[in-house]
C-alpha cells in the first residue's frame, strides 16, 4: 500500500530537548516537505526536499533541521524545540516536478511544555 | 508570498443540498490550485488538482474551478451526504515546490 508514515503519531516532551520526527514513503517520490498546521492559521510549510541531499526554506523554517541522505526518509529535526514549536506536523510526499498531487502522512502532535 | 483564504470558516447545510466552497488567493501567478479534504486525526487527502493552464476539474460529485484573473477558486459539492463532513483546505503556489494552504472551511452534512 502507498502511505506516508510518520513517527511518533503523539509526544509531549519538555523545552530544550532535542526531538527527531520520522518520516518515510514507500512510493519512490522525489519531492518530500514538512508542515505545521496551527489554528487559525491553515498549514504553513516548513522545509521542503526536491530530491536526496537538495532541500529548502519554506516559509517558516526557523528552529527546524532537516535531513535527505535517502530518498524515502525526510526526518524534521527539532533541536531545541520551544513552546511555540508545539503543534500538529504533517509530512507530504510527491513524484518531482509534476502535477501530481501530494500524499500526506497522518501527522505528528507535539506538544512542548 | 502567497496569502489564500477560504470563506466561510464553517458551514452546516442538510443532506442532498448544493454547495459552494470558495477560496481566494492574493497572487494571481499561481502554478496550480488543490482541494484537500482533512478528517480529523487523519492527513490531507487530495480531491482535485487544477493546473494554470486549466479552468476547471471535475471528480464524481466534485467540481473545482479557477478563475486567475479574478484570483479565486471554489469547490462545487453535489448532492451532499453526510460523509462529506470535514474540513476541506484549497493550496496553491507560485510554482511546484512552495505551496501556502488556506485555513479551511469545517463542513458539517445533517442527515
């Protein structure tokens, strides 16, 4: 079955402590990109991977890392997460440089106290 | 940087009606515009894809439509059902790799 999976689903974690979300997809999709999805605020894109070893900015990029030394895994590294960084994550996946549509994984809530 | 809204933020209407969901994008230079219905606890799932060299798509009972110009789409549901109820969310970009996402309409369909 084609799927996005993230991992954790949930975690509640404390200032200051590094975090690594997982994500992989079994589809062989070149394109991969994080988002943070906030009340009010609809989702806001992260950092985003046309292919292994290439990523970039998306429009909120600060206090986030991201990694794609293979082409199925795109971990969203939090180093020192803060309150601000608690909400809900998703992770997309797409074939590069088309029209087709992303498959989104069924997302990561993180909670920072 | 692109700025979408969606109106109206929530909207309740019985089974079997008609609806219209509309979305609005500031930067008329968009690269495609997607409809994505979200249910809760779960991902976005893809509902229709309009490229910019098109004006409209169609998916059983679903109709998206996007008028450049005027810097808007809507999103045509037919016959409502029950199942329909979710929060449906329009993105779009400037090109492929950036994408900027309304904040949703939440859809309630009363049997």
């Amino acid at each position: 079955e084609a799927q996005v999976t993230q991992n954790p689903r949930y975690l509640i974690t404390v200032t200051g402590k590094k975090l690594t979300v997982t994500c992989s997809q079994n589809m062989n999709h070149e394109y991969m990109s994080w988002y943070r999805q906030d009340p009010g605020l609809g989702l806001r894109q992260i950092y985003y991977s046309m292919n292994v070893e290439v990523t970039d900015k998306g429009d909120v990029p600060e206090g986030y890392k991201v990694s794609r030394k293979e082409k199925r895994n795109f971990p969203l590294i939090l180093e020192s997460p803060s309150p601000n960084q608690t909400s809900l994550y998703f992770c997309a996946s797409r074939v590069r440089g088309s029209n087709q549509p992303q498959h989104f994984g069924d997302g990561t809530r993180l909670s920072i106290l | 940087k692109q700025e979408v809204t969606q109106i109206p933020a929530a909207l309740s209407v019985p089974e079997g009606e008609n609806l219209v969901l509309n979305c609005s994008f500031t930067d008329s230079a968009i690269y495609n515009l997607q409809w994505f219905r979200q249910d809760p606890g779960k991902g976005l799932t893809s509902l229709l894809l309009i490229q910019s060299s098109q004006r409209e798509q169609t998916s059983g009972r679903l109709n998206a439509s996007l008028d450049k110009s005027s810097g808007r789409s809507t999103l045509y549901i037919a016959a409502s059902q029950p199942g329909d109820s979710a929060t449906y969310l329009c993105a779009g970009g400037r090109d492929f790799n950036k994408f900027y996402f309304g904040s949703g309409t939440k859809l309630n369909v009363k049997p």
